[in-house]
C-alpha cells in the first residue's frame, strides 16, 4: 500500500510539473494563477493570496499562510448545509459545492470572508466551476447523496447574489469537471467536451471512454485527469483534435 501510494505522488508531480511551464505549484490537484489557486473541482482546500480556505462537513475555514512555518488559524463560518463537499476559488469569490447546493462566499477581504448567496436543489453529489457568468454543477445518482438523476446544472451567477438555473443536461454518471472559454470538461463514463457557448443548446464535441475518471484541471492548453487507475494528460489546444501526451497507471 505505501508503495502505491509513493508512486501515485511522484506522478501527479511529474504530470503537474509538466504542466506548470509559468505559475508556482500550491499542493496536489492545484496551481497557482494569479494569486488565486486553480484546482480540480472536487477539492476541499484552496489559496488566495496568503490565505488558505479548508472545508469540513459544513464549515469553512480560514488560515493565514504568510509566514510557511507559523501557519495562523483566522476564523470559521458555519453554513446551514448538511454536507459540504468542494470548494472552487474564482476572483473574489468561492464557489462551495454541497448535498444540498451551491454556496458562495465573498472573499474581497480574504481574510474575513462572509456568506453572499446560494442555490438549493435536491439532494445530490455536486462539484461546481464557474467562469465568473455561469457556474456549472454536476448531479450523480447512485451515491449516499440521494440523487436519483444524472445531470448538468448550468447556473446564472452574473448576479451573484442571486444565481438561477438555465438549464440542465442529462449525462451518465458525471463527477468532476472544468471550464475553458465555454468548453466544459466533465468526468463521465470517460471525459466529456462540451460547447457550452450557447446555453439552451449544450453540444458535445468528443467522448474520451475507457477512463475511470473522477477530476479534470485545465491549465496551459491542457487537462489533467486524476481516475481510478492514475493519472492521464491530454493537449486539448486543438478542442477538434485532442491528443493524449500522457499518463500514469497502477
């Protein structure tokens, strides 16, 4: 066991490091941009600037990260949820994704964050993404979280203290997923590319099968898929012409 779990790290660095031509590297599943991290959408912890924001079952937590050897706890929100799941940073904002919804907190003083808004559905999984307009939430059935359906969520977050659905897309069995310019990445049943430019017609582009996939991280022209069995990277500069560049499997 320790030794898988030895060559699971070194690869998720070599696939990381291979990635990271520009921006510092933050911890497994993260890059930094900006200041801001930038990671997968199933992750529980995530930066801005100097500080660290940790999820627990329906808590969030803020650290002070300034000084590496004198890690500083700030403060703690309580969220009226039943189980918080992911947490995704993006501006001032953090997206967290939980059974029962969307929650989204404003970080514009990072170390003092507050809760703005939510979207409630029915009981589900739900890892979340935004590029600032939209935010995009996968649904899957067949888990502890009650969901019976299997779908895509595409929310109106343009006012952000109000986000409202747009529409929903049936899929298979989604987990994590990512945005790029109005392409969506989304682990299911393999890697789905969608074009999400225009809402009420998500179309897709490919199906990359046979990947037990779970979360998907777009950085530098590039996806990175941690999956059951390793890890995976495609070069998808070319969304007509994705090409797979490499992969590590246990």
């Amino acid at each position: 066991m320790k030794s898988k779990i030895n060559y699971t790290i070194l690869a998720l660095a070599i696939l990381i490091s291979s990635c990271s031509e520009s921006g510092s590297n933050i911890g497994p599943n993260t890059f930094d941009v900006g200041g801001v991290s930038q990671g997968g959408s199933t992750a529980k912890f995530a930066t801005s600037g100097t500080n660290l924001y940790v999820i627990d079952q329906f808590r969030l937590h803020t650290y002070d990260i300034s000084i590496e050897k004198e890690i500083k706890f700030l403060n703690t929100i309580t969220l009226n949820t039943q189980q918080l799941e992911t947490i995704f940073p993006f501006g001032n904002y953090l997206f967290l994704g939980s059974t029962s919804g969307v929650h989204i907190i404003d970080i514009t003083n990072p170390s003092s964050p507050f809760y703005l808004s939510e979207f409630q559905h029915v009981l589900s999984c739900d890892p979340v993404v935004t590029d600032g307009d939209f935010a995009y939430v996968t649904l899957r059935s067949g888990n502890f979280c009650g969901q019976s359906d299997d779908e895509l969520q595409i929310l109106d977050v343009s006012d952000i203290t109000n986000p409202q659905l747009v529409v929903t897309y049936a899929l298979s069995s989604p987990k994590g997923l990512a945005i790029n310019n109005d392409i969506l990445y989304i682990c299911d049943d393999g890697i789905r590319i969608l074009d999400v430019s225009n809402k009420s017609n998500v179309r897709e582009i490919k199906h990359i099968p046979n990947i037990p996939a779970n979360d998907v991280i777009f950085y530098n022209n590039r996806i990175l898929v941690t999956a059951d069995n390793g890890f995976y990277q495609f070069d998808v500069s070319d969304i007509n012409n994705v090409t797979q560049i490499g992969e590590f499997t246990f």
